[in-house]
C-alpha cells in the first residue's frame, strides 16, 4: 500500500488557522506578517516559506512541534 502524499503547505496552514478561528487578517497581525503573504501561502503561489515565517506561523497558531 502507498503511503499518501503530504499535504501542501499552504493547505495545511489554512485548516490549522481556521481550526484557531483566525482570520488571514488575524493570523498575519499576530505572526508579524502581511495578509499578502498568508494568502499568496494558503493559495499555493509560494510554496517554500523561509524557516522565519514557518516558526512566525506555528508561534502565532500555538502549534506543537509535531504539528
């Protein structure tokens, strides 16, 4: 059996801020970002965030380091 595909960033982020009940305006303010670049992640138009922004993000979203 094959072992399933890893989710794409951007999906990832978008079901981990709604699961917080953040908007992108939200999540931008409180991880010190632009609701530009939330979107263009959640989108998949950037898809290889700089390390920064990935610790920026899972700060502002009190994710566990498994998560």
């Amino acid at each position: 059996m094959a072992a399933a595909a890893p989710r794409p960033f951007g999906a990832l982020l978008k079901r981990y801020r709604q699961a917080a009940g953040l908007t992108q305006e939200a999540l931008a303010g409180q991880a010190g970002l632009s609701i530009r670049t939330i979107s263009d992640l959640e989108r998949g138009l950037k898809t290889r965030p700089h390390p920064d922004t990935v610790a920026r993000l899972a700060a502002a979203l009190r994710l566990a380091p498994a998560e």
